[in-house]
C-alpha cells in the first residue's frame, strides 16, 4: 500500500469529480468505508500564486483520511513549488493529474495533454518527487486516441521517477467518458511495474468492482461516478451490507445535508445539495415531484422536511 491505512475493509477509494467531492461528500464515503478520499483537482498555478479559492480546494478534515491533494499543471518548476505547499497541509499523499480529458485543462497543456508528452510528464514526475517526501500518485489515461496507447510507458516513467502509485483510467483522451472502459489496459500496466496500481474506470456496483480487481490484478480500485447518490457503494464491495435500507439512506442524506450546510453555510450549502438530492432520488417514485420541490427552497427547514417526507 503506497499510504498507511490499517483499516481498510474496502479496496476502492473516492475519486476527485470537480464541484463534486467537497468535504462533505467525502466524510460521507470515508464512514461509508472508502478507502482513501482525494481533493477536487487543483491547479498548481493556481496555489503558487497563493488564489484563495485553490487553497480553499486542499481544506481537510482528519474524518477523511487518508486523504489525497490532486495537483494538475504543465510546468514541472511550478508543479514542484505547489507540491511543496501541498505537503505543509500534511496529506497523506500527492497525486499528479495526467489524465483529465476537459479542453480547459488540455488547453493548457496540463490533464490528459500529458500522456501527449512524455518528456515532459517525467521532469514533472522527477521535479515533484525530488521536492517532497509525502507518497506521490499519478493518475493517467490510456493515452492521446486508440492509435497512441502509452499508459504501460508512462506508468514505468512513474516508477523509475520514484512515484508510489498509478492511476490508470483505461480510456483515451478523445473519449472523454464515453464508451467502454478498457480494463485489459489496466492490466497491462499491472503486468509492466511493481509499484501499486489503481484501476478507475466504468465501477457501477460491487460486482464491477470485484470484476475489475480478478480481471486486472489491480491493488486497489477508484471511483468516481459510480458513488453519485449512492456513497453506500462502498460498504457494499466490502460486503458490510447488500441492498442499503431505506432507513440508512435516509439517515445519509440527512447527514450529508448536515455536513455541507455546516461547511459551506445556509445559502451555498443549499444550492448546492440540490444536485446530490437529485442524484440520491434518481429512480425511486416520485423522485420527480420531490426534485420539483427541493430545487425552488433556499432555507434548509423546508428542504430537510421534504427529505424526510421522501426518504421514508
């Protein structure tokens, strides 16, 4: 294990999803059983020139740990200098993003561009490593398109830089999230270093998750969508229940209420619980309705009554 948890009962971890994983939601899946949170992805830049909105995307609390801060940028002097500044917050660990497909990130030459360069992703690979002693992870993609598969080449960059873990979404830049996920990819990688490997990609349910490990021989696993309104996800792939009662979802999404307001205050914490709710109702009757409902109140009593009426 590239970082110290000696509780585990759930191979797979919270994976960063922009606007997503605060630190409410990833409290709620830490206590769910996840293995690892990580922050919302980070620009370096951004925390180099100390932005208080950056710097606000690193808060923590210890209930996540471990816990991870997610760094993307294409400037391997600068990507050293932010891992610095992230390490004096004591994470647990250091993950490099190389894999995020948005064109605002590739743009500039950061997130999935990388797999595009990988000169120039192992002076980062070697600035970051040779800055700080925390655990470092990189997260890739299987590469640029299909006619460029370099996942296997930049996972053994990683280790020879001296990285603890790669991540490996198994899909190429041009997919975005489309399509299937390639886990042969991910074994491949597995097969090619010794360092730990994390399979992401297309985990919807337990069985995905256990598929993925047996298929790929992947240490741990990472997801990202497949925990939207079901955070229990994790307590199922560690077999602590099967199908989650109505009376702990119930109890969930009051808690995660409780959580954001209590992070982020009454009017944000309001707003921005409405997409989780969507997300936590998604296919049970009625789910419609209370959407209709909860998307127009901007105070928290009306909305955590319209819970209770629903989530029975």
């Amino acid at each position: 294990m590239f970082f110290k948890n000696e509780n585990i009962s759930c191979p797979a971890g919270l994976a960063p999803m922009a606007g997503v994983t605060d630190t409410a939601f990833r409290t709620i899946c830490r206590r769910m059983g996840a293995a690892f949170t990580m922050s919302e992805m980070v620009s370096a830049d951004g925390l180099v020139r100390k932005g208080e909105k950056t710097i606000r995307l690193m808060r923590f609390i210890p209930q996540e740990r471990p816990f991870g801060i997610q760094l993307f940028g294409n400037d391997p002097v600068i990507m050293g200098e932010a891992s610095v500044i992230a390490e004096e917050l004591n994470p647990d660990f250091i993950d490099l993003n190389a894999g995020c497909p948005a064109r605002k990130v590739v743009r500039r030459g950061a997130g999935a561009a990388l797999m595009n360069d990988l000169t120039l992703l192992e002076k980062i690979l070697n600035t970051m490593r040779a800055a700080v002693k925390l655990p470092l992870s990189v997260k890739i993609r299987a590469g640029d398109n299909p006619a460029s598969m370099k996942a296997v080449e930049a996972a053994r960059a990683a280790e020879a830089c001296g990285f603890d873990a790669v991540i490996v979404h198994p899909r190429y830049r041009t997919q975005g999230f489309s399509g299937k996920a390639d886990w042969n990819i991910i074994k491949q990688v597995r097969e090619a270093v010794s360092i730990t490997v994390i399979g992401n990609g297309d985990i919807n349910s337990p069985e995905d998750c256990h598929k993925m490990m047996k298929q790929t021989g992947c240490d741990l696993a990472l997801i990202g969508r497949g925990t939207l309104g079901k955070p229990w996800l994790f307590a199922q792939i560690a077999g602590e229940i099967s199908q989650p009662p109505a009376a702990l979802i119930r109890q969930t999404v009051i808690e995660h209420y409780k959580l954001i307001l209590a992070d982020k205050g009454e009017y944000t914490g309001v707003r921005e619980m409405r997409k989780h709710l969507g997300w936590y109702s998604k296919g049970l009757p009625g789910a419609n309705e209370f959407r209709r409902k909860v998307m127009t109140l901007e105070k928290p009593e009306p909305v955590t009554e319209e819970i209770g009426r629903f989530f029975l």
